[in-house]
C-alpha cells in the first residue's frame, strides 16, 4: 500500500531537519556555550549579526524568549510597549511582556503590517506625562495573523523617524522577516539599520529543529545573556543545534520562494469561496476568514483533519494554511481539493 498522504499545514515549524543539515549536526564542532565556548555558536551569532548590519547577536532556545528577551532589553520595569493588537508578542506569548519583563503595553488595533504611523505616533506618551512613558514600538515582519503580509520599507522608515524624534527604541519580531526578504528584496542590512534590536526565527520557514537569535549592539547583547541565563536559556554544547541554523541560512533562505508560490496557488484557488484575497497573500501564510460562510475555524479544521489536510484554527472565524520545506505540491493539490469541498459546503 502506498503511503497515506498527510498535508499539514498547520504551521511552517512541522518541518524535519534534512539530510545535509543532519549531517551537519552530526559533525558540528561544539563547546560550552554558558562559558562562550561553543565555536559553531560564536560563529552562528556573528553570522546573524554581519547579515542584519549589528554588532552581536545571541541564539535563544526559541522565538518567544528571543522576544521576551530584546523587549527587556528596550524597555524598563514599569516601561510602556505599543504594538498591535494582533502582535504575536503580545498575543502568542501568554503575557510574557507583563509576567517576566514588567512590562506594561497599549495596542492599536488590528491591521497586519498595515501601519498607520500617524496613528501610532499620536499613541506615543513622553516622559513626564501624567501617565506612563512609552518607551518602546514593537512590529512584526511578516505579520502572523495579517496573513504574512509585508510592512512596506517606506513605512518602517518612517516608524524609525518617530521614533527617533520621541527617544524611542524600535523592535522588530521578526521570526518571519526571511519571506519579507525574499518577497520584497529588500537587503536583510536594510531591515537591521532600521531596528535597536530584532529576534530573528531559524525554525519556521528555514526549516531547523530549534532556535532563534536576538541581534543588537555588544551592550545589549552582552546584557541579553544575562537575561537568557536568567530564563533558563543557557545551554551547553548547543552547537549541534546551532549547526542546523547555519545550515538553514545557506541553503533555504532562497527557496523560501517556492514556499510563496504554493501559498498563492492555495489563495488563488480558494479565492471564489470569499475566505481569503489572493492578492493580499505575498509570502507563505494564507489566512481563511470564514465570517461570511456557514464554518467556523474549529470545525473547518476538524473536517479537513478526517481527511488528512491538516490546518490551524487561530481565532473563532480565522484559519491558517502554512507552506514550507515539507510541503510539495502533491500535498498543496490535496489541500485544494478537500477544503474547496467543505467550503462549498
């Protein structure tokens, strides 16, 4: 019997490590890494940091403490965050912000990388104020729930100015900004000089098993190990894990275009069921509103499930389809065929 054919697109960090990157792992020279040991981390991090035009930068055990850990970073105890309502750091990671840093925020209201930089501008509260002091911007680049869109370059620009003219530090979750860079072409250098600090993801659509890296000057990096021992996030011979990082940088960052294509096709072709606008789909997440059908995301999911197409419910009327390494296209044609199945009721 052939074997049963499992689309899952619940999310790009279902991936497997391939045969290089394991080989990779396998042969990775390693060290202590809590006492700066560890060779094929040193030199991950300094790769990471030259790519986004920073001085340092530091591998983290994953994408919310890479977040937790820069936002801690730019913003004090007590310190005032803006972000947007639907931003995965203060969505996705069950109340870090507040919980580990202290760290009090206000959002705008949900727009994906649709930035209204007039609007956060007028949000920002100077020192002195009668009420907290903003300290700090946090975006999101791609934008998880906007459906993986792209802040355009010219917005962030203009983020940077306000910014700048308010003494404010400016954060980029950008555990997805690889797709932004292949999608727009825009030099990764470009992003970097644009954001105090970013996080920056290796096991979502690069395809390693684990891991993150915060970037940033040498005193908040130097700053940020604190932090991350703190946490718990120390890790010994971690190189292994690191290797597959450097592996991902060298040889998936490009064909991340694929994985957009196939995200189109998925958007094209469910387009006439009203769930989603193909021409808002650009990298690999392909966001389903299902407000104006019969489903909601929940039982969408679970129907497409018994059929082995497998999706994310992230909010009552909103699924997420994901491409990425693991995914071909035999598996994006069964996905169109079962979901345009249960759509069409």
């Amino acid at each position: 019997m052939a074997d049963r054919l499992v689309a899952d697109l619940r999310s790009d960090t279902v991936t497997r490590p391939t045969a290089g990157m394991r080989e990779a792992m396998a042969t990775a020279d390693v060290g202590d890494d809590v006492f700066g040991d560890d060779p094929t981390v040193n030199a991950l991090e300094q790769h990471v940091a030259t790519l986004f035009g920073h001085e340092a930068a530091l591998f983290a055990p994953s994408g919310t403490m890479a977040n937790q850990i820069a936002l801690q970073l730019v913003v004090p105890p007590g310190g005032e965050l803006l972000a947007g309502a639907d931003a995965h750091v203060l969505t996705y990671e069950l109340g870090a912000t507040a919980a580990l840093g202290g760290i009090s925020s206000r959002t705008w209201s949900p727009d994906g990388t649709d930035l209204d930089v007039d609007r956060i501008a007028a949000m920002i509260r100077p020192a002195g104020f009668p009420s907290l002091p903003t300290s700090a911007i946090a975006v999101e680049q791609t934008h998880n729930l906007g459906g993986g869109t792209v802040a355009p370059l010219s917005a962030l620009r203009d983020l940077r100015a306000v910014a700048d003219a308010n003494g404010l530090a400016l954060h980029c979750d950008g555990a997805r900004i690889w797709h932004a860079h292949v999608a727009d072409g825009v030099p990764l250098a470009e992003y970097g000089e644009l954001f105090d600090t970013l996080s920056v993801c290796l096991s979502k659509g690069l395809g390693a098993p684990v891991g993150s890296v915060i970037v940033g000057n040498r005193e908040r990096i130097a700053r940020a190990r604190v932090i991350r021992k703190r946490m718990g996030g120390g890790m010994r011979q971690v190189g292994i894990l690191a290797a597959a990082g450097r592996y991902a940088l060298d040889h998936h960052v490009q064909r991340l275009a694929e994985d957009h294509d196939r995200a189109c096709r998925l958007a094209e072709a469910l387009a006439p069921f009203g769930v989603v606008d193909p021409e808002r789909v650009r990298t690999n997440l392909v966001v389903l509103d299902l407000s104006k059908t019969s489903l909601d995301a929940p039982a969408l999911a679970a129907e497409a499930a018994r059929r082995d197409v497998l999706i994310a419910a992230m909010l009552p009327t909103k699924a997420r389809l994901v491409t990425h390494l693991d995914l071909g296209d035999a598996a994006v044609d069964r996905a169109i065929e079962v979901l345009s199945e249960l759509l069409a009721g």
